[in-house]
C-alpha cells in the first residue's frame, strides 16, 4: 500500500519570519552586501537627504550661521506581494525522499516535506526578488521598482552619469567600464563602499579580455601569462574600484554606487507578513498542497547625483 503525506502544519507567526527571510534575503545582491538593508517597513520609511553648500567660513567674534541646509527626502514604499502555489504531493513526494537519503545539492536538508515545499518557493521568490531589485517595474504584477529602472528615468542623474551603452564582448568592455569609471564623482574615490555593479556577461566579458582574448588584455596571454586560466571565481576590480556581479541587472549594463546609498526594504519581522503550508486532501479530497506566502518589499536609492548608469 502507498505511503500516505499528510500536512497539517500551519507556519505563520515566529515561524513565518524564518521562511520569509529566506525567500527576501536570499537574493545574491543581498546577501553579498551590494545594497543596505532596511527591515521593518510596513508601508513607508523616509530617507533623509541633507545638502549644505561651504561651511567653512574666517571666523568672527559673532554667530553667524555659515551655511545654507537643504533637508529633502527619498520614500522607500514597499509593495505587497504574496505566492499561491498548489503542488501535488505525489510528484514532490518522491523527489523529498531523495533529498533524504543524501542525493540532493542542498546546503541543510529539509526535515519535513513541508519544509521541502517551502524551500523549493522561496528559492523562486529569491531569484524574482534579485531581478526586480535591478530592473522591476511596479506596474508588472510581482515586482517593485528596480535600482537600475529608476535610476536611469531619474530626471536629476546627471546627464554625463547617464552613459547609452552597446552589446558589450571581450572587445570592448575595458573601454565601456573606463567609461563608467571616468565619471565617477570624485568625491566617491575612497569610499570603501564604491563599487561598480555589472551584468553577469559584462562580468565574463571582463575575465575573457584579461585572459588574453581581447587586443585591450595586459598582455596576449592575459594576467600572469595564464591565458584562459587567471580567474578563480575570486574579487575582481577595475583600477581599484570593486566589481559587483548583480545578477539582476540587464544584460550589458552597469552601476557605479556606494552599497550604503543603495537600499532595500522589506516587511521582515512585520505583521504583514505570512507563510502557510496547507494541505487540502482532507477537506478537498485530493492530494494537493497548497503554499501561501504574504510579503512585502521594495528598493530605492538615496543620491541620484552619487550614481553612474550604464546601459
């Protein structure tokens, strides 16, 4: 006789906060630092902008104030959105078996069939999450304005930081990062937090040209003479500036910014937030589960002035 799944746990509350971030946080930009995380929001949270022109001024024996202060703001607005997903327990069942007995590429093994579920939709929601952090559109169903979206429609980048770009290969990309890279704001060289944020095939573009197939490499046979195979999947930098593969971006694009001037919100630890993992067999008489997950996020940046767009 065939081995009955039943589910009849129910994950919302603390539990939900678990699951949640995982599906919120798992995203490669998050969790490698690319932008600063804000948690807690349940609708809105204000980022205050603060611009003074000199402040320095010859002393005197009077208070005279020395400057003018512009106090302005950036609203980081999260979008809610959830996931309602039916699965058959039958076709999941036997795949769960075999992430048991050890046949599986997951880091920690689900303990349950449950948990199994779970994992398998927050993985999804993570890798639509690193996308709409870069290229979202609020107007899509399940995306939040991105970084790159805005930032390029931005009516105060400065027009030299708006850089139209091109189909980028071996051939070119040194020139178009040094395009990048010239207009930088000086004020940003320094900052330990200043990277340049490229496309997955600027990124490999940039290994290849390195290691020799570009007439722009160091040397015909590319870094240390190594050819094909300089690169270890370690950093990698442009004239010192850190390079960040956001796997979210468009293809042949890039972003110069500051991590801390870069931010993603989400309803975290909130009450808005929701995961549930139902099974309708006994009330539908099928053998179908059902995955609710409610959240909600978003993405802004602080200074348009302090960023470069690419694309």
């Amino acid at each position: 006789m065939p081995t009955t799944t039943n589910i009849t746990t129910t994950y919302a509350g603390q539990w939900a906060g678990k699951y949640v971030a995982a599906a919120l946080l798992s995203a490669p930009t998050i969790e490698n630092g690319g932008v600063t995380v804000m948690p807690n929001i349940k609708f809105k949270s204000v980022i205050q902008r603060i611009d003074t022109n000199a402040i320095l001024k010859d002393a005197t024996c009077d208070f005279t104030p020395t400057s003018t202060v512009d106090l302005t703001e950036r609203v980081l607005e999260v979008k809610d959105l959830q996931v309602n997903l039916v699965f058959c327990k039958s076709q999941f069942h036997s795949t769960w078996q075999s992430v048991e007995m050890g046949y599986s590429s997951f880091d920690t093994l689900p303990k349950s069939f449950s948990d199994y579920l779970i994992a398998y939709a927050a993985e999804k929601v993570a890798a639509a999450n690193e996308v709409s952090i870069w290229q979202g559109n609020s107007a899509t169903s399940g995306q939040f304005d991105g970084l790159f979206t805005t930032a390029q429609n931005d009516v105060n980048l400065p027009t030299a930081q708006n850089i139209v770009g091109g189909t980028i290969n071996a051939g070119n990309v040194i020139a178009a990062m040094q395009s990048v890279y010239d207009v930088i704001p000086n004020a940003l060289f320094g900052n330990p937090n200043l990277k340049i944020y490229v496309a997955q095939n600027v990124l490999k573009a940039y290994v290849s040209a390195l290691g020799g197939f570009s007439v722009l490499a160091t040397s015909n046979n590319g870094v240390n003479a190594q050819g094909p195979t300089w690169y270890n999947n370690g950093a990698l930098t442009f004239n010192g500036v850190q390079l960040f593969m956001a796997n979210g971006l468009p293809a042949n694009s890039m972003m110069a910014a500051t991590s801390d001037n870069l931010y993603f919100g989400c309803s975290l630890l909130s009450d808005t937030q929701e995961v549930r993992v139902i099974d309708t067999s006994a009330t539908l008489g099928d053998d179908n589960v059902r995955i609710v997950m409610r959240m909600a996020a978003g993405a802004i940046y602080g200074i348009i002035e302090d960023i470069v767009v690419y694309g």
